[in-house]
C-alpha cells in the first residue's frame, strides 16, 4: 500500500507546518513554503514586537 500524500502543485493543501520559532519560519519561507503558522506560546517573550 502506499500511504504517501498525493502531489499538489498549487501549495501543500490542508497541511502546513507549526513552528515556534522566528528562524525556522523565516528558513520555511525561504525555500517556498507557502503556508506556515508561527505559534506564539509566551505572548510575552522579549523577542516579540507589537
């Protein structure tokens, strides 16, 4: 059986990865990823800008 995902050539569809961490999103986006949600667990982390 093969339990890869089919290929989608307009973007990842559904799945995207959660990251929490600005570089790795940053890197994501530079290699094309076109969907990336950034999960910000400590609302008051001092690397964070209003």
């Amino acid at each position: 059986m093969d339990y890869s995902f089919p290929t989608m050539p307009e973007g990842i569809g559904p799945l995207y990865p959660v990251v929490d961490d600005i570089d790795l999103l940053k890197r994501l986006l530079e290699l094309g990823v076109l969907t990336v949600q950034l999960r910000v667990k400590d609302p008051e982390h001092p690397m964070l800008n209003t």
